[in-house]
C-alpha cells in the first residue's frame, strides 16, 4: 500500500509489481490468512534462492492491489 501512495502522492501511479511465488504449499514467508510465523518457516521451505508466497499469499496480495489499484484509480493524479 505504502506504494501506491508514494506515487500517488508524487503524481505518478504505480506500473507494475514482482513478486517471487509458487502454486505449491510452501512455508517461506511469514504472514497471510494462515498467520505464518518464523517458526512454520523450518515446515516447508523448499527454495534454494529468493522465498516465495505460497499460493494464498500470493492470491491475497492479488486481491490486495486490485483493492488498491480501484481505490486509486477513482482518485485524480496528484490528489
């Protein structure tokens, strides 16, 4: 969110997002509906490189900008 304000407050609106995710049940980054903590992190982290949103996560950060992005997209740039 913090995101879309900083470019809404400059005037701009934010173009795009990436994220690192899988479709598998993995436990790699904390927080979500399911309330992951450091401890679930040892259940299932599987990546090797970068942690990834499980698939909840990433479906709950989808919706999340799509909230955003509506809520901005009704305002005026600059406003």
């Amino acid at each position: 969110e913090i995101s879309f304000d900083l470019h809404a407050a400059a005037g701009t609106r934010l173009g795009g997002v990436h994220l690192e995710l899988t479709g598998e049940d993995v436990t790699e980054c904390t927080g979500g509906a399911r309330e992951l903590t450091e401890r679930d992190l040892e259940r299932a982290y599987r990546s090797s490189v970068d942690p990834r949103l499980n698939y909840e996560q990433s479906l709950e950060i989808a919706m999340a900008i799509v909230r955003k992005q509506q809520q901005v997209a009704s305002q005026p740039l600059g406003a």
